[in-house]
C-alpha cells in the first residue's frame, strides 16, 4: 500500500490545479446542456411544454394574401374608395405552421413513446406554437423501437436490422500525469468539458489511472471485456455515410468476433439482464462522415469476469469517424482527426456508482462480515465507507480480489474518496455524477447469429 502515497505526491504538480468547485455564478448542467425529457422521461407520462414562434411561413402566406385581396378588390371595384375595401381577416393559424414540430421519437431507454402535439395560437397576428411532450408507455412485451411499440417477445426476436461495428480496443481517457507546462492544460482530449470550465472532466479515468498501481492499467481491464464481451454498436436508418440528420445508436455484448471472416455473435447475455432491452441505446446525427450521438444511455461492465462492476452512463455522448464496409456490410469508428480512438463519454450517477461497488462488496467480497448481513460496505446517505469497527474481518481469508481488498481495508474511505462525483447536473450547488470519458475502435462487422436461440 505504500504506492498509495506515491500519487499524492504525483499529484503535486507545478501547475495549479483547477478548483473543480462549481463557481456560484455558473449555470447548471441542467441550465446548460440537454433537454429535460432525455434525463428523465423513463416511466410514466410527462408532459412539458415550450413554446416557440415561427413566423416566416406565416409571413409570407399572410403577405401573399394580403396582396392577393387587394388586387381583387381594386379590380372588381375600381370606383369604390379603398379606404372602404374589407379585407378578409387573415389566420396565422391556417396553414398551421406548427404542425412540423419534432416527430415522436422512442425514450432512450425503448420503454415509451414521446410525441409532440402542438396547438398554435395566434397572438398579435403572428402564429404561436406551444409543443407539449407526451410520453405513452409500451406494453409489456414491447420494445420501442424505429418510431413505434414493436412486440419483442424475446431478445431472440430482436429484430438487429442496421450496420454494425465490434469494438477492438478501449481505454479510459487519461488525463495525464502532469500538465503540459507550456499551457498547465492536461494533455489528453478525452472526451468531454461538462461543466463548462474549459477543461476536460473525466473523473473516473482520472480514478482508475490513479488505482492503476493497484487494479492493474484500465486498458488491460477493458482487453478483458473486449476479449470476453466485445461491445457491438448498431446504426440503423443511415442513409448517408457523410451527412445525415437522423440516425439511430444501438449496442449490443458480442460474442466470439472472427476476425478472419469478420463475423460476430450477438451473446446471450448482449441485453440487460432478464429483458430484451439493449444496452446502449441513442439517437444522432452523422455530418462530414463524423457521427454525433448525444443524450444517449449505455450500460457496461469493468473488472475480471469472476467480479465484474456494472456502470450505467447517462446523458451518452459519441464523436466518431465512422466509414461503411461497401463490400461485407457494417462500419469502422475511429477517431477524428488523429485522436487515439472514438471518443464515448457519459455522466455516471453518484448513488450508482457506490451501489455497484456494494454489489460487488456483496457478491464477491469474503473476508468481511458485518452485524447486520444487509449492512454495504459503503453508506450511500454518507457516501462513505462504514467505520472499521463494524466490519468483522474473517480469519484466515484471502481474497483474490484487489477491489475486494480495498473494500475491506483501512484504504475503503480513499477508494470511496476516490469514486467521488464532480459534476452538477441539477444546479444545486451539489455534486451528483460522476464524469467518464474512453477513447474505442470500431471494425465493420456482419452477425452470425444471437446466441442460444432457434
Ligand atoms: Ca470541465
Ligand atoms: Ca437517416
Ligand atoms: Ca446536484
């Protein structure tokens, strides 16, 4: 353990630090980036409203008309005055130029269907439109998918009917050891300023960087997800590879990739446990050959197979290179303009990240027992880790498990201290989510099959 104090030394930089406390005067997340309906409209109905004027088509109809009447009038009654012509009241609301609202679209999660009715008034003349958000709930056995409920019975029905990729390599972005002196900006450009600061926040990579002396590198813990699981990613509704305004985002945990002829399984386990939802799922756009995919949700797994840690990333973000496979079927992604790899970064929530280290403490973790066998390792109210003189250490017992001997020793409090969110999403002046940023190559690939199915 003495490495521990190795890094705090490390991080003693000649550059200054930033301060990663909010500034008061900043906007929240909340404030600053995405809409309200793609954080929050899992579940049940919602409705929110905005409005928006859009006077141009209206304008100009209106003028039209105008112009139109007149000519009638003075042609039809050249000796009448003009000053006592009628012209017929004009409605901004006719043609209704609210009727392009956005389409309905699936949640992020595929449970629900989110339309956009709109109702347009006129106000002083001039056409407004208030959208509402409406999200309708599929039935069960449903999945929403390409703009509508679809029966899904089982994943084996999944219908996979895009372009896919497999993933061959990933790693956190790493915001390197040292500043660059020249600047004192950390180097490496993974992935995301979410905050605002005009630095990069990747506080997970920058934790698994600091653990790496414990946990081993974090890209040697994704070459064993890539070997065991490799993640897949499907592109659906692409209809043009350099520009294209809609395209949708699904991933899938692949199984036996072949190399030599460019094949994947879809695994059995490549959905969220005990449905057939997947487990990446967004929607984008693709512009200059560079895809885009913002607001997404992804759910992966870290750590050895016999203990891994299941993280949830909200709020996806994707930049991409993708290039299609003309010949075989499916797409490459890489990085922009020389970066290490696709970039792929999302906020992970404070609560979620400690409830899977406690279901790893549960599930994995032998040499500790606790009075109450409920009791987790960590407190999530206090989000720290309970004191040492509630955990009844088990004689005699080895882990084999770095993370679990972490979680049992006098170091819980650092890891926890470590695991510590840093980005306000909510504008409450509290930290609630956790940053993470990971550089990924992609290589066009065609599927076999979806494991154990008929
Ligand atoms: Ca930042
Ligand atoms: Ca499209
Ligand atoms: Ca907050």
């Amino acid at each position: 353990m003495r490495v521990i104090i190795g890094w705090l030394v490390v991080a003693l930089a000649s550059c200054e630090i930033p301060s990663k406390e909010p500034p008061a005067d900043s906007a929240s997340l909340a404030d600053t980036a995405g809409s309200s309906e793609s954080t929050d409209s899992h579940g049940g109905d919602q409705i929110s409203e905005e409005t928006g004027v859009d006077t141009s088509s209206a304008e100009e109809d209106g003028d039209a008309t105008q112009a139109e009447t007149i000519a009638e009038d003075a042609t039809t009654d050249m000796m009448t005055d003009l000053d006592h012509a009628e012209v017929a009241p004009i409605d901004p609301c006719d043609p209704d130029p609210c009727l392009d609202a956005a389409a309905s679209h699936c949640d992020v999660y595929r449970t629900a269907l989110v339309s956009h009715p709109s109702t347009c008034t006129a106000v002083d003349g001039m056409p407004v439109c208030e959208r509402a958000q409406v999200s309708a709930p599929c039935e069960a056995g449903e999945l929403c998918l390409d703009r509508a409920c679809t029966p899904v019975a089982s994943r084996c029905e999944f219908p996979i009917v895009g372009q896919l990729a497999v993933t061959t390599w990933i790693d956190f972005g790493d915001q390197a050891l040292f500043p660059d002196p020249a600047t004192c900006e950390r180097e490496d450009a993974c992935c995301r300023d979410w905050d605002g600061d005009g630095f990069i926040d990747n506080a997970l990579g920058d934790t698994f960087r600091e653990l790496a002396t414990i946990l081993g590198p974090s890209a040697a813990i994704w070459e064993g997800v890539v070997a065991r699981g490799p993640p897949l990613l499907e592109l659906r509704g692409v209809d043009d590879w350099a520009d294209d305004p809609e395209v949708e985002l699904i991933g899938y945990a692949g199984s036996q990739y072949r190399p030599d002829d460019g094949t994947v399984v879809v695994g059995a386990d490549g959905f969220e446990p005990g449905t057939n939802l997947p487990p990446v799922s967004g929607w984008g756009r693709i512009e200059g050959g560079v895809l885009h995919v913002e607001d997404g949700y992804l759910r992966t797994v870290v750590g050895p197979p016999h203990a891994p840690v299941v993280m949830e990333y909200r709020q996806l973000h994707v930049e991409a290179r993708v290039t299609p496979d003309g010949e075989h079927g499916g797409f490459a992604a890489d990085g922009v303009a020389g970066a290490r790899g696709a970039k792929v970064s999302g906020l992970i929530a404070r609560d979620a990240i400690f409830t899977g280290l406690n279901q790893h403490g549960f599930d994995f973790c032998r040499c500790i027992s606790f009075d109450d066998v409920d009791e987790p390792f960590i407190d999530l109210a206090a989000g720290q880790c309970h004191p040492p003189e509630s955990r009844a250490p088990t004689d005699g017992c080895v882990e084999s498990d770095s993370l679990c001997e972490l979680l049992e020793g006098p170091f819980c409090d650092f890891l926890v201290a470590r695991f510590q969110p840093d980005i306000d999403t909510n504008g409450d002046g509290r930290f609630d989510a956790i940053s993470v940023g990971q550089w990924t190559t992609l290589v066009a690939v065609r599927m076999r099959e979806v494991e154990d199915c008929p």
